[in-house]
C-alpha cells in the first residue's frame, strides 16, 4: 500500500512576556532559527507570527518527534531574545492593526491586492499534509474527506477572544479568515484534470498567481503530491496537534481502502457541510452536529465515537491508536477555547489567559 507520509505546519505567537502582547519580533528569532533549523522555521506576513514545519515523516511517532523538538527549539530561541512562544488561532487581545508587516514582495502584493482584509488576518493555523499516490485519487479522497472537516475542526477550536473581545465563538479565526476569497469548504471536483482546469483558469484571469492562493480548509497542494487539511486552529498542546494529524492521516487512509475496494463514503455538498462548520466555529464539542445521512442532529461526543468506530480498522497498520485515541482527553479537558474561557471566567483577566496558553504550549515537551 501506498505509504501516506506525514508533514505538520504550526503558526505560533510571539508573546512580551512582561505586557503578553503579541510583539513584532520575530525577525532574530527565524534568524538564529534557519541556522539550527534550515527551511524548518519561516517567517509569516504578521511579524508577530512563526511558523515551524516538520520534514516528511512516514508514521506519527516520527511526527511526534519532529513536532517536539521545532516546539522545543522555537521556544528556546524565543526566550533567548526575552520572549515567550504561544499556541492559540487569534490572540486574547492583541489588535492586529498594532502589529507590523515583515517586509517581503509577497506580502506586499497580498496587502496590495486585499488591502485590511490581508493586514486583519492575524490568525495562526495548523496544517496538515498527507501524503497520496496520485492527484486524482487525491481528488477522489478531497470529495469525500470534506463531509469530515468539521468533526476535526471542533477538536481544534482554541480562539474565543478577539481584539479583548469574548466573542461567543469557540473559534473565531475561521470568522477572521473567512474575509479572504478562496476559503473555506473546498467544491466538489470530477478528476484532477476537472481541480487543474480550475487553477488554471484563476491564473489565466490574473485572480491568482498559482494555486497556494487557493486556502481552503481542504486542499490538493499545487506544486507536492499531498492534501493538505488547513481547517484547524492551532492547538495549545503538541499532544493535541499529533492527535489531529493521526486523525487525518487515519481518515485519508479509511477512504483509500473503501475506494480500493470499490466502495466510498457517501459525498454531501458544500452548502450542507458548512451548516456543519458553523456549528463546529460556534459550539466547538459542545454543541450538536447535522448526520446528514439521518437526517438529525446528534451531540458532537456521540459523533466523535462514531468517527473513532470509522477509523479503527485503520489505527493498528499505522501505529496510530493511541495518539488517535487521545480524542477522549480532549473530550474530556475540553478544548484549548474550552480552557481559555475557564480561565477568564476564573479570572476575568485576560493577561492571566495568555500565561495559561504560554504554560500549554509548553505541556509535555
């Protein structure tokens, strides 16, 4: 069987530890970071923001390792230029029109082109590549995977606060991100052909220069053979960031064998997952979740059992049971936003947050 390789970006904020602002900073940090770390550690369009990516890895204990040590490292050089490391979708109460832009012709044309919509976007993000034999079978899997975004997505939620703002959201990045074109649930496509035909078509009109300014939650990557799920706050814990990524590759390989087999997972469209995404957004793993297949909602816990039955033939083979299974402790502790807003309600001191996520981000390192 094809071996679906594993690769795992993580977007983290750069925190003052004395004001726990964000601090637009990062320059020092990426820069003794290449010298450690290469092409691991790059810098984002926010100078607030750093982003560290593992290599390749062929199963989730080599993810596991890799994904340990860039949190290990980025926080040591963080704090070697008096700085903390942060893992959380928005930041409590930073203002993004505070922060600074890295200078890059990128980013330039970004802002250029969408102007506050692109100096707002000051999210942090994990994605996640699963590496796959071909583009159409990656299409194939695309089409199918997508009724499974947010069953992952409300696991991840880890951004309730905005600009000071208790939102009421469990993950308000997506509502940030959402001002961008080309987000969201990804369109049903016939063949790679049909995907390509698509790209194509952007750069021909001038609306894209390639297809990395495709950004949805779910993607065929433009230039590597992988899908790339780009849904997910960014966890606090390592622990629960490996846990997605053993999820996802659980669930890219489920589908391959049924389609191996002749049998696939029912395709749903677009307009009905997102009434799924939304919910996920407001509720995170407290709320209830459309089955579309019965035609009801159902609690997100009993859903989140149904999803472990679906992957379980899959978990041995890839070694992944037990960092699958870590499900029940988010379940369990609640997510990262469940957290956050235990500790304001604790505290009603918003400061007091972002040392809680510092402190998280660091758990088990």
């Amino acid at each position: 069987m094809h071996q679906f390789t594993i690769g795992i970006e993580e977007e983290f904020q750069t925190i003052d530890p004395e004001t726990r602002a964000l601090r637009s900073h990062m320059s020092k940090i990426v820069e003794n970071g290449k010298i450690i770390l290469k092409e691991r550690v790059t810098a984002e369009m926010h100078q607030s923001v750093v982003e560290v990516g593992t290599n390749i890895c062929t199963n989730i204990e080599e993810a596991r390792k890799e994904v340990t040590y860039l949190r290990k490292m980025i926080i040591d050089l963080a704090k070697q230029q008096n700085l903390r490391i942060a893992a959380a979708g928005t930041h409590p109460f930073s203002d993004w029109q505070d922060e600074l832009i890295t200078p890059n012709e990128r980013y330039d044309k970004l802002i250029e082109e969408m102007r506050d919509v692109a100096r707002g976007n000051l999210i942090f993000g994990l994605h996640v590549h699963i590496g796959i034999p071909d583009r159409d079978t990656g299409v194939k899997l695309l089409n199918s995977l997508t009724y499974f975004l947010p069953h992952i997505y409300a696991l991840s939620t880890n951004s309730p606060f905005w600009c000071g703002r208790n939102t009421g959201f469990k993950s308000y990045r997506s509502k940030v991100f959402d001002k961008f074109p080309r987000t969201g649930i990804p369109e049903y496509f016939e063949t790679a052909h049909d995907y390509d035909d698509y790209v194509n078509l952007l750069v021909k009109t001038g609306c894209i220069d390639n297809g990395k300014k495709i950004w949805w939650d779910l993607r065929l990557h433009p230039f590597y053979n992988t899908i790339e799920y780009r849904v997910c706050d960014i966890p606090m814990r390592a622990d629960e960031t490996i846990c997605l990524a053993a999820l996802m590759q659980a669930l890219v390989v489920k589908i391959y064998k049924l389609m191996s087999k002749n049998l696939n997972f029912q395709h749903y469209r677009k307009i009905l997952v997102n009434e799924n995404k939304w919910r996920a957004a407001r509720y995170g793993i407290h709320g209830k979740l459309i089955d579309f297949g019965r035609k009801e909602e159902v609690p997100y816990f009993k859903l989140a059992e149904e999803l472990l039955e679906f992957v379980d033939d899959v978990l041995d083979e890839l070694g992944s049971r037990k960092e699958v299974e870590y499900i029940h402790k988010i379940l369990e502790m609640g997510t990262g936003a469940d957290r956050q807003l235990a500790v304001w309600e604790a505290t009603h001191d918003l400061s007091r947050v972002v040392d809680y996520i510092v402190e998280e981000t660091e758990y088990g390192l």
